[in-house]
C-alpha cells in the first residue's frame, strides 16, 4: 500500500509511505526465511550475490543432471528462465555442487507441496535464493549479476532490483 506521508503543496516535498511485505516483487530469501537461527538478509554474503551468472532455460521438473550441466558448464549462480520446477533432488545437487545464487521466474521455489522442502535444501547450504525475476527480454547465456537485497536489519527477506550485464 502506498500513502502520502507528504506533499509538495503542504509541505514543500513529497514523500510516500511504503506497507509491504519483505517478499513482495523480486526478492531474495535470506536462510532465516526457513531456518531456524539462520542468516538474516542483512547477513546474507554480497559475494553470492554479484559476480558472472548464466541464464539457463527450463520448463517442467528439473532433474539433478541438468543442474550437474549447467554448473560444469557455467558459473556457480544461475537463473532458471521458463517454467523450470525447482526439485527437491535438484536442490541438494545445486547446494551440493556449490551454487551460491539461484533465480527463479515464479514467486517460489518448488511446488505447493514441496516449496517449503525445496526452500530448507537450498538455505541449509546458504543459497541466495531470488524470486519473481523477470528474464522475459533476457537470453539465455552468461551475464553479470549485480543483485544486492535490501539491507533490512534481522528481516527474513529483502526487494532486490537485479541488473545482469551482457559479458559479449
């Protein structure tokens, strides 16, 4: 929700208060989101989240052979464009092989029945999870990532605002 905190004509600036949710838009899910004692967002390690990304195309399940693909082949953040069903068994592969930033279209990981599973396999291993990206004019390929969540003291997640930057 946004309200007018002020305005111009009254009080010679405008400024709009912000109600929203810390998982609203693209965000990231910091470990505490679904551990307890984990990371909070503030603590999440900057270095997971900038650096060279590929954007990889999925539609359907994605199966721990397809993750092992895209990590040998790539670097170790990687952002699913399409419909590409984030799995329990990918999940331990991604947290396994060291993914260190994983990006979905969808506004979670997983299913309804298996996001919270799916959720708890990555930020065990303190992947940087980001949500509800928009790859649509992006293809695939590698990229640089700049994708910095918000720095909300002791918040289970922050809004980021990704930028990736052609390496062609």
């Amino acid at each position: 929700a946004l309200t007018p905190a002020a305005a111009l004509d009254r009080d010679g600036y405008r400024e709009t208060l912000l109600t929203l949710a810390s998982h609203t838009g693209t965000h990231m899910d910091a470990p505490s989101h679904f551990i307890p004692g984990g990371k909070t967002i503030d603590q999440v390690e900057l270095s997971r989240c900038v650096g060279p990304c590929q954007v990889a195309e999925a539609h359907g399940p994605l199966t721990p052979q397809w993750v092992e693909e895209r990590l040998r082949l790539g670097p170790p953040r990687l952002l699913v464009k399409g419909q590409g069903e984030v799995t329990l068994e990918a999940a331990e592969k991604m947290g396994e092989l060291g993914l260190l930033l994983l990006g979905v279209e969808d506004y979670t990981v997983g299913t309804s029945l298996t996001g919270a599973q799916v959720h708890r396999a990555l930020l065990t291993k303190e992947v940087a999870i980001l949500e509800a990206l928009d790859l649509s004019q992006v293809e695939p390929g590698e990229y640089l990532l700049a994708a910095q969540p918000l720095k909300y003291g002791g918040l289970d997640g922050a809004q980021v605002r990704p930028v990736l930057l052609d390496l062609q």
